[in-house]
C-alpha cells in the first residue's frame, strides 16, 4: 500500500523543505490532494481571469491552524505538475488571517514562499511589487468563496521555517 503523501516528512536528510504540489502554475482551478483517494480532486474553478503564477501546494507532515498542511508558493518559472515533490528553501512567509472554517471568528492560514533547490534562477528575495501582486493573487484566489482574506504582512525566512517546525505532526 502506498503511503499518503501526508505523512512524509516535512524536510529531506539535508534539511530542505519538500513541498507537494497540487495546482501547477497557470491553473485555472484548485486541486487538493484527497489521501482516502491516494489522488487529486478538483476543488474549485478560480474566478474568472485568475491563474496560479506558480506551483501551488504544501508542505507534507504539517498541520496548520486551519487544520490542512502548510500552504506553499513554489518560485518557479516553470511549471510542474500535481503531486510533484520539490525540495525547496524558504524565502519568506506571508502571515494572513480568514474567516475559520465553521464560520466563527477569525484564524490564520499564512502561506510560505519557497525557492526550489534544483532549479534556482532567483535571488531569493522577493520584489515590493513580486509581493504585492502575490498577495492579491491571494486575494483574487478566495474571491467570492467568503473567506474573507487578510494579509497582515510579510516575514522572512526564519519565520516560514519556524512555522513549518510548530506545524509538525506529531506521530
């Protein structure tokens, strides 16, 4: 029996990041992985003239307060394909916070950027401007599904890297 890919581990033997990809930059629509289906399902068209500008996905042996793994921007020029596993580092974090999924109050679901070890063309910084179109992606992506996003600001590596350690699953 295949293991699910939740259950790997959130980093390598080196250390890196793996990251799980479920929408492929250029997407029109959100994929999540289903692990009682060992497979992807569709879980809902973007809004009209929204794509995914990289791979999409998220960083396997974590739970984050929302409950699902991490969330993770892979910065790639290129893109791959669902379930894919990229070793990557991270560049920065995007803390944000939503309406929680029962619908009351409020909960984080920050979102990391990672830069792929194998395939590096970037610096590993961000732009001002990569920023902000990132985080209206974010904003376009969870258009009219009542979510309610708020970007409270970016942080830096150290804090993408400390939220995946505090994210861990404990077996």
């Amino acid at each position: 029996m295949a293991t699910s890919l939740l259950a790997l581990s959130p980093r390598d033997r080196s250390g890196a990041l793996r990251v799980v990809i479920e929408s492929p930059a250029g997407a029109r629509v959100k994929l999540k992985y289903a692990p009682d289906l060992g497979g992807f399902v569709l879980s809902r068209p973007l809004v009209l003239g929204v794509t995914y500008p990289f791979d999409w996905g998220f960083v396997p042996g974590t739970r984050a307060a929302d409950g699902d793994p991490v969330d993770a921007m892979v910065l790639l020029d290129v893109p791959t394909y669902p379930g894919v596993i990229i070793p990557a580092r991270p560049i920065a974090l995007l803390a944000v916070e939503q309406k929680a999924k029962n619908g009351e109050g409020r909960q984080r679901n920050d979102r990391i950027v990672v830069e792929p070890l194998a395939a590096r063309r970037g610096n590993g910084r961000l732009t001002k401007r990569m920023r902000q179109e990132l985080e209206e992606f974010f904003l376009s992506a969870t258009l009219l599904e009542g979510k309610e996003v708020v970007p409270l600001g970016w942080r830096g590596p150290e804090e993408a890297d400390a939220l995946v350690d505090r994210s861990r699953r404990r077996r």
